[in-house]
C-alpha cells in the first residue's frame, strides 16, 4: 500500500520541534509560588560523583527499568544489551549516557537559568548558550542568562527543576537515529528516523518530544512510523532516575532528573505534539487523498503549530518580562487546578488523550484568528519566515483586538492544562524528595 501521508509529513512534522521555547521561563509562574521549591537547600553534585558513588544501585535501576520498557511499551525499540550500564565501566559517565540513549557528546554541565526575580549575575558567572549545547540556540535561548554552578554550591529546587526542564532542547535528543550522522547512533537501536529529515539537526529529536498515542485506524495501517514516538518512555526512565536519586540522598540530580522528565510532559501538552494533523478527521483526510490535496493539509497544520508556538511565545515572554503575575496566560499557569495523581499511565492515557481531544478546537481558533495568510495559506512557509517575531503586532493589525482576546484564552487554556501536568508531576518528585528527607533527617 502507498502511505497516503507521503513523505511531506515525515518532513512536516520536523519544522517546529522546539515547542515552548524556552520551557523553564515557562514553568516559573508555578513554580515561584511554592515556598519550599525556593529554599536554597540543594547542594550541587556533579554527574561524575552522582555516578561514581551509586554506580552498583544504578545498574540494578537501568536494566529493571528497561526489562519493564520491554514488557510495557508498545513499538518501544529495546535497548541493545552492548549497552548495558555496569559498575565497573571504565569510563562512567559515557557508559551511563549511552545506557539512557542520550547524545554522549554534550557536557552536561553544572549550571542554572536565571529568572526575571534573580538579582544582577556576576559577568563571570555568565555561561553562554553554547557551552551548555552544540546547536545554534534561536531568538530565545541567545537572550537567557545562564549561571555556572560549582559541586557544593546550594541552589534551589525551582531552579534546577526549571532548568532542568529545558535541557532535552539542548541537543540531549538530537542524533539518536541509525540515519542520522553521528557516531555512537549504530548503537542505539532506535533504527532509522520515523519522520522528519535526517539531515535536519533539530528534527532528529521529534521522535521523542512529539507523541502519537492516539492515532485513528487510518494513519496506524498506511504511516506505521508514526508509531515509533518514545516521550512516554522519556519520561518513564527520568522518572525513574529521580526517584533513585532521592532515594539514595542525591537531592540535586533528583530534582534535575524531573527537570528532564518535565520537558516532555510540557511538550506533550501542546496538541500539536500529540497528533500529527489535529483538527482533520479520518473521512477529512480521506477526502483529502482523494482530492489530492494530502500535502495542503500538512503544509496548513505546521504552519499551525509553528504560528501557536510563536504566538504564546511572545504573549508569554512580554508578561514574564513585565512581571504581570497576575495576567491571564501567567495566572493560568500559576493555578495548578484540578492536578490528577502522576502515574505511568498519565502521559498515554489522560495527558495525551486529552490533547488531542483539544486539538480540532485549537486548529480552528487559530484559522478563525490569525492572519489568514499564515493558517490557511498552503503556500506560505512559516518557519524561516521572519514573521515570529512581529506576530501579535500583525494579529492586531489584522484581525484586530478581539482576536488577540479570543487567541489569548486559547493560551491561557492550554497553559492550564500544562499548569495541571507540571503540578501533577512536581507532587510526584516531592513527595520522593520529602520521604528521603524525612530519612536522613537533612534539613
Ligand atoms: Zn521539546
């Protein structure tokens, strides 16, 4: 059978990966709010120690934790066992980053964010951009400021949690497919890219920020590919990695671990994220086929998603720059209302689920409200378009005020559902942390 998504959705799909940029600005509303994530009681411990200290018990965790991927995650690409993580590694740290499947060749250095509430960081604290990441950074991450840490320093739950959650943009994704051009891929068994272009730096880690969990019988037989998306497992694995860590007293990595965890959840919140064409039905995508107009739908949805991520981006930045706490997209994020219990079936069975059932209504207030040209033009290519920056300007302009009204709800309620998650998950993280602390009677 002739997959009738062609081969343009497989690059489609790679256009806007970033999501939210910039997710630990993003999760700092939340997060400024809870006293105890702002005592600066974490003491810095670099991987190295982390490692060297848990080696043994950190084995049993690694090959528990993928006997149980095996068994649990449907089309989950088994870790091949020339792989596995043991104690007695020569080189500790490439082993563990090559046991998690994560790209060996970045730093993972000790460092923060800092926030629109830090006081002035000293210059040679600064750390740029590209000492934490390989890529090219963007409008965003070229603006934040990071701060190196040092092994002993304290520093605070919110902030390595934070900060941890913007990581896996960093490049912890990218190269892990057989087909990409990196070394140590062969290894990893993720086999060939499901969709996006190889050759594209940022599209190799769709895969494992974008989940497909919920695709109708049509998509399932003719675009099988679409099946091979791995957050869930991401966040599994983080998440076992920071329960471990509290458990054995390694507060700081435990909170870094739910950093890396966090990411995907935030990600996955975002409907585009979870269903490869939201708001096209099966009989809409039928028609489409028949029509021959497969790749116009694609083309649409990615401008979709990319014009919603810049969007939120700037309404986002602009009330974080101005300290606007109590706005609508800020307030939102800050509510955490209604937080369901965190469990390994949240991200498939209720996170994702409800994405995508969010979706169809999303898509068509972005075609109602945006600027024509950018939703429901095929023509038109939104990424590298130099439009993002001046979008709410041209929305206004355009469309006028009370599509910034009805465009700035449709953020605010999904900054709700992200409120929800990100809390759900925070609880779960302190509630390890808390139990280990209780233990060990640290302060
Ligand atoms: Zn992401």
């Amino acid at each position: 059978m002739r997959p009738w998504l062609a081969p343009l959705l497989l690059y489609a799909l790679s256009s806007s990966v970033w999501a939210w940029s910039d997710h630990a600005s993003l999760l700092w509303p939340l997060v400024r709010t809870q006293p105890e994530m702002l005592e600066t009681t974490l003491k810095v411990e670099s991987l190295d120690d982390f490692l060297r200290t848990e080696a043994t018990g950190l084995a049993a965790l690694l090959s528990g934790h993928e006997a149980m991927s095996r068994e649990t995650f449907p089309h989950y690409a088994p870790r091949p066992d020339s792989l596995t993580f043991t104690a007695d590694a020569d080189d500790l740290r490439e082993a563990f980053l090559r046991a998690i499947r994560v790209n060996p060749t970045l730093a993972y250095p000790l460092y923060r964010q800092t926030t629109v509430e830090d006081p002035f960081v000293a210059p040679g604290l600064v750390k740029n951009f590209n000492e934490l990441s390989f890529l090219a950074g963007g409008v965003s991450h070229d603006s934040i400021v990071y701060v190196a840490l040092s092994a002993g320093d304290l520093v605070a739950p919110a902030h390595v949690l934070a900060s941890g959650s913007d990581e896996p943009d960093f490049g912890l994704d990218i190269g892990l497919f057989e087909d990409n051009d990196t070394d140590f891929a062969s290894d990893y068994g993720f086999g060939t890219q499901p969709f996006g272009n190889p050759n594209l730096d940022y599209s190799s880690q769709a895969p494992f920020h974008m989940g497909f969990y919920h695709l109708d019988w049509l998509t399932r037989k003719a675009q099988p590919d679409l099946l091979r998306t791995y957050p869930e497992w991401r966040v599994s694995l983080f998440r076992a990695l920071s329960q471990f860590a509290f458990e054995t007293g390694h507060d700081y990595w435990g909170w870094r671990f739910a950093g890396w965890g966090l990411h995907y959840i935030g990600d996955l919140t975002q409907p585009y994220h979870a269903h490869p064409l939201p708001g096209v039905n099966t009989v809409e995508a039928l028609w489409a086929v028949v029509r021959g107009k497969t790749n116009e739908a694609i083309q649409l949805v990615s401008n979709r998603h990319g014009v919603l991520e810049s969007y939120q981006y700037q309404r986002v930045q602009k009330s974080l720059d101005q300290k606007e706490w109590s706005s609508p997209i800020l307030a939102a994020v800050a509510s955490a209302v209604d937080v369901p219990v965190f469990d390994e079936l949240t991200v498939r069975e209720v996170l994702t689920k409800e994405s995508v059932d969010a979706g169809a209504e999303l898509d068509g207030v972005l075609q109602s409200n945006m600027p024509p040209r950018y939703v429901s033009d095929p023509a038109f290519e939104w990424t590298g378009s130099g439009e993002e920056a001046a979008i709410v300007v041209t929305v206004a302009s355009d469309r006028g005020e009370q599509a910034i009204a009805v465009l700035d709800a449709a953020v605010a309620e999904q900054m709700l559902q992200f409120s929800r998650f990100a809390q759900a998950w925070i609880n779960d993280a302190r509630s390890n942390w808390l139990s280990d602390a209780s233990a060990e009677s640290t302060p």
